[in-house]
C-alpha cells in the first residue's frame, strides 16, 4: 500500500528522524500508529487534542539505548525489592 501525506506532515516525522529519535521514517510512523491502535483498543475517551499532545510526547521523548535501558530497569527491580523488603518487616 503507497500513502501520500503532505509535506507538513513529511517534514514532522523527517525532524522526528534528524532528532535521532528513530531511525527511519517507517519506525516513526510505526510509532504513532501503535499509539493510536493503544487508544482505540483502551478505549481512549480523550479528545483528538490529548491524543495528539500523546503523540507528540511519544515522538519528542528519546529511545534509551540498551545499556540506559537496562540501567533503567535494574534501578526499577532494586526499588521493588527495597519496597517488599520493608513491607515485610512491617
């Protein structure tokens, strides 16, 4: 299937890219849609501005790179155990 989008819109996701934000226009896109079909499938009950200020939270934040992730996730469990700890010692 070939889309057409306008130039406005091409220029959007071409900053998104140069932002380094994602690497190919198709991933941008990818992106955006998986957070609309979220919406839909949630019943998102917001309005078109919320989802588009979504959007544009999702496409102005940076992807980690794998060793942020997993510093990231490490400091998540950490907290977790830190958190279960100390609930059973209450």
């Amino acid at each position: 299937m070939a889309l057409v989008i306008s130039e406005r819109l091409e220029k959007r996701i071409q900053a998104v890219v140069d932002a380094g934000v994602f690497s190919t226009p198709e991933l941008a896109l990818e992106a955006a849609v998986e957070l609309v079909e979220a919406a839909a499938e949630n019943d998102f009950e917001g309005s078109h501005e919320e989802l588009g200020a979504l959007l544009k939270q999702g496409f102005d934040s940076k992807l980690m790179s794998e060793e942020e992730f997993w510093k990231a996730a490490d400091a998540e469990i950490e907290e977790m155990f830190a958190v279960r700890a100390a609930d059973r010692k209450a």
